[in-house]
C-alpha cells in the first residue's frame, strides 16, 4: 500500500530491538560546593573612600579619608595578587587625584593672597 505521499512502503530497517541503546551522559554522584565568592571589602571600601574623597577635595577631611583609602587598597592588592583588582586600583587613583586637587587649591589661595589679588577682588566685590 502506498503511504500518503504516493511512495511505495519501503522495508523497516530495524526493527526497535535491533536499535542498538544510546549513551547516558554519567554524572558524578559526589556533590561538590560551588567556589566561595572572593572578598572584596576593602578594595570596595577603598573606592567609596576614594570617592567620597575626590567629592570633599576641598576640604581637609579628604587627606585622612584619602589616606584610608590608599591603605585599604594596597593592602588588598597586596592579599590578593590575583584577584580582580579595578576596584582598589580606582580607589588609589581617585584617593591621590583628591590630594592632588586640595594641593592645587591650596597653592591657588596662596598665590592669591600673596600677590595683593584678594584685596582687588574684596573691593571690586564691596562696591558693588
């Protein structure tokens, strides 16, 4: 009889015993623990204190905040040489922008107030 294509039936092949069983993927019985996350507390506090640094440059606050900063970082860099390590690195880089940015501006003052400039300024300001 031909099949609804208009074929004529062909002969089985196989028949299912003669299928020969298909491989089972073979799973390890033992339970292994997922890798512990790594520890990045202080390269995480070294940034938010590199940040709230640069953000009070113009204050003094952000010497000892900047000072923590650095400390944490390097220290994380240190105990963990391999780890991921952006975060303590921005947290160095930002921590010595702010000081460069206070020591900037405390140069600018002086200058200011060393070249008779500031009195120029409180006069023009007062006139008006």
């Amino acid at each position: 009889m031909d099949n609804y294509y208009n074929e004529p039936n062909k002969p089985e092949e196989y028949s299912y015993e003669e299928i020969p069983p298909t491989e089972q993927p073979t799973y390890d019985p033992v339970y292994t623990e997922p890798p512990k996350p790594e520890k990045t507390g202080m390269a995480v506090a070294s940034l938010v204190l590199g940040i709230v640094a640069v953000v009070l440059s113009c204050t003094y606050v952000n010497v000892v905040l900047a000072i923590i900063s650095i400390i944490l970082g390097v220290i994380y860099l240190v105990k963990k040489p391999t780890a991921r390590k952006g975060m303590a690195i921005a947290g160095i880089i930002l921590s010595i922008a702010s000081i460069v940015i206070l020591i900037a501006l405390v140069a600018v003052g002086i200058f200011v107030l060393s070249s008779g400039l500031y009195d120029v300024i409180m006069n023009d300001v007062m006139l008006y």
